[in-house]
C-alpha cells in the first residue's frame, strides 16, 4: 500500500541474471503500489563485506585488546560507525519490509550478503541482550527471503539428497531475521532456473510478480522450530 516502505538487498554481479530480473520485478510492482522501493545492490556497491576496524572511526574503546562487538557497539552509540555501515542501518530503520534477493551460495546466502548483515546488525543497533528473538530491536519490520538455486525441487526436500529447504532458512530466517525482532513471511524460492526452459522461466517471473499484487495481506510464518524441523 502507499506510504510502505521496501528496502531490497540484493547480491548478484549481473544485471541480466535471473535474480537481477526478481529484483526489478520487485521493485517495478512494490513502487507500483505506491511504496517506495530502495535497492542496496550489493555488488554495484563494491560493499565491503569485512568486519574490522575499519568499522570504527576514531578511538577504539580498548585499543589494548581488539573485540568487534564490543567496539561495534560503543562505535554504534557514539555515531562512530564507518560510513557505509551507518547509510544502511538509515535505510534498515526507515524499512517497514526488507527483501533479500540472492542465488544460494553453499546453502546460504553470498559472502558479500552475509557480510551486510554482519556489519549492519550491530548490537545496540539490531538487538541489545536481554532485548532479542521476539523483544528484539528492529521489531515491527518484515522480512522476506527471495532466492534461486542451482539444485532442483526434488533434492530439496526431507528425503532428498539436499534436506528440506528449510533447514537452510533456520539460520537466515530464525538465526539472524527473528533474533533481531523481524517478522519473517514466507520465503520465495525459485529452484534452478539454469535448468528450467524458457517457458517455466517466465513462469517463475510472473508467480513472483502475482505474490507481490497481495504480499501486504499475507501473515508471517509462526518462526519456531517446528516451522523449520517438523
Ligand atoms: P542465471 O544463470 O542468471 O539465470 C538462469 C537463466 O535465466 C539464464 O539463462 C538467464 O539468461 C535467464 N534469465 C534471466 N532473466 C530472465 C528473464 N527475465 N526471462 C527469462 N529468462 C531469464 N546451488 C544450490 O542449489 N546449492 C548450493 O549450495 C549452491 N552453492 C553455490 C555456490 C557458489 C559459489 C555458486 C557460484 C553457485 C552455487 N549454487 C548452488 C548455484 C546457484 O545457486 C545458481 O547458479 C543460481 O541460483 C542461479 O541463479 P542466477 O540468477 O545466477 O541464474
Ligand atoms: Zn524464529
């Protein structure tokens, strides 16, 4: 609806990739809506994927000892973050749903994609413990998993050579998206797109365009356990 807004982080080197076409097709329908759509297009970016301290601009709060998180999170207070990381935390913060739009590397996401979330998702910033899963501090935003594979629908099920699928999305979908406080919606998952025809492909193209028309209706998966291992 008008006033969303969408913030799709998107891995791939090649524009003319079946996930550079996800992207625009997402970012076409949702600005049709009326939302507005921001894309970090992580590869244009040259996003530094890297967690050192780099990050941190300024004193170190132990220059004795070096310890991320603990440096992450007193940069992250005092405004003291590298640039870059501090442009997407604005665009995570004003985001009502986050779309993640990726070819499955090694069952997960791209290096570079694990690094934003890495770098991005600083403590302070995207929980505070005891402040986590559902009292998380980027509650009330939405996620969604966008992704293709080279494997086929078959191998990635409980019998399969490959697992359920979602097994893969325990660690994305519950490790990184809910421990933060983010509702998680279904994921959308395209199954080798390498080895569908012509035809199919297209097919792909127009059923994500189709959820797209009534993704604001849809209610999160109830993210336990269960969801991912029953
Ligand atoms: P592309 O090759 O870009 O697209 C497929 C075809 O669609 C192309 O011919 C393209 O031209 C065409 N296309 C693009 N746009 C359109 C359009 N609008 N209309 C019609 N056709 C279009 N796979 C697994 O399953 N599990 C793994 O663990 C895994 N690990 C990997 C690790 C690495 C390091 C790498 C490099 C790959 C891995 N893969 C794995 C495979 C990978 O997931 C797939 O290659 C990838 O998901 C395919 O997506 P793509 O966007 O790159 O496809
Ligand atoms: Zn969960």
């Amino acid at each position: 609806p008008p006033g969303k807004k969408v913030l799709i982080v998107y891995a791939h080197q090649e524009p003319k990739s079946f996930n550079g076409s996800l992207k625009s097709i997402a970012e076409e329908e949702l600005s049709k809506q009326g939302c507005s759509v921001t894309v970090s297009d992580l590869y244009a970016m040259q996003f530094e994927p890297r967690t050192t301290r780099n990050d941190i601009v300024g004193c170190l709060h132990n220059s004795e000892e070096f310890k991320y998180v603990v440096e992450a999170r007193e940069a992250y207070k005092r405004g003291a973050l590298s640039n870059d990381i501090i442009e997407e935390q604005k665009k995570v913060q004003e985001a009502d749903l986050l779309i993640f739009q990726f070819p499955l590397y090694w069952f997960s996401m791209p290096a570079i994609m694990k690094g934003w979330v890495d770098r991005v998702f600083v403590p302070g910033f995207a929980f505070e413990l005891p402040k986590h899963y559902d009292s998380g501090l980027l509650k009330n935003k939405l996620a969604l998993f966008s992704f293709t594979t080279g494997g086929s629908k078959e191998v990635y099920t409980k019998g399969g050579m490959s697992g359920d699928i979602r097994y893969i999305l325990w660690p994305m979908q519950h490790g990184i998206m809910h421990f933060c406080g983010i509702k998680v919606l279904a994921p959308h998952i395209c199954f080798a797109p390498d080895y569908a025809s012509e035809k199919e492909r297209k097919e792909m193209l127009t059923a994500w365009a189709q959820r797209l028309k009534t993704l604001w209706k849809e209610e999160p998966i109830n993210c336990s356990p269960e969801w991912y291992f029953e």
